[in-house]
C-alpha cells in the first residue's frame, strides 16, 4: 500500500494534468456537431492505454462511434479483468448556470473537497472514474506488480444508450473473455465511508407526442373549442401518478419484488442524514412513493419521471397561440424482474388509452436496459471489499443505487461474467448537471485502490 501511495503521491501533478486535457475535449455523443471531438477522445484514450502499458491496442468500428480496446496479457493460465468504461460525455446544457465553462476545466475547493474537486462535464462521469483505471494500469507495469491478465473496452456511446455496445459485444466475445468485469461509474457514500453498488436500476426512455389540430392557433378564435395540445399532455402526464405517488399504469408493478423487512432494514444502516440531503439540494422536505424511506424511493423502487417537455411558443414575450403539438421525454428507472421492453409496451398502450379523442399520441421509445444486482457473496466482490478496507482503512457497505447502466445485464448475459462496480464519486458531484466535478481525493484515491483490487481478486482465484 505505501508503494501504491508513494507513486501516486510522485505523480500527482501528472495524473491531474492529464486528466484535465481529457476533460478539454468535449466528446458529446449526443450531438452530432462535436462527432469530431468524440473520435479525438477515442484517440487520446488509445494513446493513453498504449502508454500506460497495454501490449495491444486498437479502434475497434462500430455502426457509430468506436470502441477503445486494449489488453495486457502476462499469462493466459492467470485471471482476466475486463475494465469497462465510457470516454462521451452528457451535453453541457444550460451552459448559463455553470460557474466555470465546462469544458476548461479548473480545481476549486470545496466544502466536501478541502483538497480541491476537478469542475468539468465529464470530471466525474465518466472520464475522471475511467481514468483511474488507466493510471492503475501505469503503475503495476511500472513496478512490475501486475498480478493477472488485463483488457479495456472504453466505449464513446453510453451516454446515448449505448446502441452499438450490444453489436460489438456479441461478435467480440472471444476477445472480450474474461473471469470479472470491473467499472467505475458509480459513487460511494462519502470518503470516509466507501461503500460498494451492488444493483443497479433498470430503463425505459420514451418521447411522447400529442398532436391536435392540424397547425397552430389562434387561442382567442378557438380556445376553448379546440384541444390543446399541451395542455392535455399536462394531464396525461399528471395522471401516471396517484395521490401516493404510485405509478397508475396498468401491470406496471406485477414484477416488482417486495424487499423483506431485514432486508430493508438492512439497507438502513448505511449512513444517511435527511436534513443534509435536503439542505443540500435546497428543498423543503423530500417527496415520492408512500411508506417508503428516501433511500428506499431512489434504489429499490421504480420510478417514472419527466425529464423535458416542450411546445407552443417559449421565445421573448407573448404570442397567443395553441400549438398543434407538444412533446415529453420521459424515463421509468426498473428494479430486477421488471423487463424494461415489456414495461415500455405497458407505457405506450396506457399512454394511447388515455389521451382523449381531440387529440392523437405517438410513443417513440429510445432506449432501455435491465437491472443488475452482484452478489455480494462472489469472489469479486470479496476482493473489492478487501481493496476498499486496505485503502480506506474502513469496511465498504453494500448498497444498490438508483441510477442505471444498461450494459452491465447485457455483460452478464454475452461474456457469461460478473460486474463489480467500484465507484468513487459522490452524490453530489453533479454528474448530468451544470457544474459537475471530481475531488482531487477521489481520482487518486481511486488510483491507489484499484491495484488493491487486482491482486486480491487473482489470490482469492486461485
């Protein structure tokens, strides 16, 4: 461990450096004006893997942007660890409410980060968390202490739904062999208590159309008479909630597992201060499903939010018009069991049922992914709790986490193999939002504790 700590302490200014002209570039795979910045990313992280040790490295094409693939091969009788990792990022949107641009990045210290937090799209998600594992590549070669066999398959969509993963995975999957699969897109609960994600939420993501008359207009000659489109999506919307905040679609909840009370109980013990949370995001109480903890609500349990709507005339001052359509995005985030195709067909077909007959309503899904849990029982998780207690001097708490990364059930399902997620961030690192950052802390530390990983998951393998 004082190896590990030494190095990273002797490098440190280089590891930030670099990071920092990752994060320069503004890889928005949603975008297609920054096409260009994505594939220079893909480049500067094949440039990255060949020099920090990797024996082969290539761009491997997809339908859409490529994956960076590299691997270090020191004996085939010995474990693999397949690292996985994203190098896109999300739009920088409402660029006004960030206090530095974000893509020059800049350390500021902050209340939760004495040390200083990297302020950058991509700091956290992924680029910072992905990079760890390149620079923890560097140092075991560099000191000759790579115990097993190593691949990487950092991809340039997920940010999109990863639409060309499952086609690269599926005709790859001898190259992609491997005996765990390691990630860090995750969080912990703070730096002084490290926890480990041990499921993940799944998906649905939907766009939703209502269209009424055949062209905008006037609100004075025909409001009233003529449905508005927007109006009535406000509705429709409104109604996929009871007053318990219960989702009201149909079959929605028939799968849903109902977690034992020493389960949740369980669940309970990791560390959670209310007033914080709300004081941190500036609310007056928090919301959500009935008898249900906060936790329990963003983890556990499934969700369906809005997360844009829009139409009709949004511009500088007033223009009296109903718009012949109005639009949502809207995503439902799963718990095991729930098959996010099955749940998107159960949305569409209640979404049309209840739009009344003014108008007419075209579901258009976008992309999904089921939910994942890791046994906590496995070899895998076994080594990273011990690499998390060596580094952080404190037993990690299992927890599941609300977010969603589609890809680790299709991993399971092609390459046969378990995901470990070993994240760093926190929760309030901003990650989609305007301001995300990385503490200087936890893109280090992440450094010196994925080596930790490695040699305990090949001493338990044998």
């Amino acid at each position: 461990m004082d190896n590990i700590k030494n190095y990273v302490g002797q490098n440190k200014d280089r590891f930030i450096n670099e990071l920092i002209e990752l994060l320069k570039i503004p890889s928005v795979s949603a975008d297609s004006a920054y096409s260009q910045d994505v594939i220079n990313t893909a480049d500067a992280v094949l440039a990255s893997l060949k020099a920090a040790g990797c024996d082969k490295v290539e761009l491997c094409e997809t339908p859409g942007y490529p994956i960076v693939y590299g691997e270090k091969t020191i004996d085939p009788a010995l474990p693999t660890v397949l690292v996985y990792g994203h190098y896109d990022v999300q739009p920088a949107d409402p660029i006004e409410l960030w206090t530095s641009p974000p893509f020059e990045p800049v350390i500021k210290k902050t209340e939760l980060h004495p040390e200083g937090a990297i302020f950058a799209r991509g700091a956290c998600d992924d680029k910072g968390q992905m990079y760890m594992h390149v620079k923890a590549l560097e140092y075991m070669v560099q000191n000759n202490n790579l115990p097993c066999n190593v691949k990487f398959m950092i991809e340039g969509e997920e940010e999109v739904g990863s639409p060309s993963l499952a086609w690269f995975v599926e005709r790859n999957q001898d190259k992609l062999k491997n005996d765990v699969i390691l990630i860090s897109d995750t969080g912990m609960i703070s730096n002084e208590q490290p926890s480990i994600t041990t499921g993940l939420r799944g998906l649905s993501y939907v766009e939703v159309e209502v269209t009424g008359p055949n062209r905008d207009l006037h609100s004075g000659l025909y409001g009233g008479a003529v449905a508005n489109p927007i109006n009535i999506l406000a509705k429709m919307i409104a109604s996929l909630h009871d007053e318990n905040n219960h989702i009201t679609i149909p079959g929605f909840y028939d799968k849903v597992e109902e977690l034992s009370r020493e389960e949740r109980d369980e669940m309970a013990k990791a560390p959670f201060s209310l007033d914080a949370y709300k004081k941190a995001l500036d609310i007056e109480d928090v919301y959500g499903e009935a008898t249900y903890t906060t936790n329990e609500r963003n983890s556990i349990r499934p969700t369906l939010d809005v997360n844009g709507i829009w139409g009709g005339y949004t511009g500088e001052g007033a223009k009296t018009v109903i718009a012949s359509k109005a639009y949502a995005k809207i995503s439902m985030r799963l718990v095991p069991a729930q098959d996010w195709n099955e749940i998107t067909e159960l949305f569409t077909k209640h979404f049309t049922a209840i739009a009344p007959k003014g108008v007419r309503v075209k579901v258009t899904p976008h992309h999904g992914g089921q939910a994942y849990v890791t046994p906590i029982d496995s070899i895998g998780y076994q080594a990273a709790a011990k690499a998390y207690e060596e580094s952080f001097g404190v037993k990690p708490i299992p927890v599941r986490s609300g977010g969603s990364i589609p890809i680790v059930a299709l991993f399971e399902k092609e390459l046969k193999s378990k995901t470990i997620m070993m994240g760093f961030g926190l929760d309030s690192d901003a990650i989609h939002s305007p301001n995300e950052h990385y503490g200087i802390f936890n893109y280090l530390k992440g450094i010196e504790t994925i080596p930790l990983f490695y040699k305990h998951f090949t001493e338990l393998s044998k």
